[in-house]
C-alpha cells in the first residue's frame, strides 16, 4: 500500500485498492460473503493483506520499494 494510504478518504482507498488487486490478479469476489448478496460484509482487511503479499512477492515491486 501507498505510504501515504490513511490521508486518502475511503473512496479513494477503495478505488486504489480495486486497481492493485486487478492489477496483482486478486479475486474481489472471494472477500465477500457469499450468502448475503450486496449486504453481505467484505473483509476489506483480508482483501488489502492479500494485495500487500502480492506486492511483497512480485519482484518488480519490491525492488521498485527499496530504490
């Protein structure tokens, strides 16, 4: 995640978040509960640890963080 992600207000979260997790090939549906529908919770803190383990593993990435 952007180091500067708290100053950034929900819906930019949110949009950032959809972006790296199409991005990194994360699947958004599978943080959702199934049997609720559009009601359901989301884990955003699941879906988020997952993009930030995709960044970690991604070479490019990281090596992109150090620099």
């Amino acid at each position: 995640m952007p180091k500067e992600w708290e100053d950034y207000n929900p819906w930019k979260q949110d949009k950032l978040a959809r972006e790296l997790g199409e991005q990194f090939g994360i699947d958004r549906d599978k943080y959702q509960e199934e049997d609720r529908g559009s009601q359901g919770n989301f884990d955003r803190d699941g879906f988020n640890q997952a993009i930030s383990d995709a960044m970690a593993n991604d070479y490019d990435t990281r090596r992109a963080m150090e620099a």
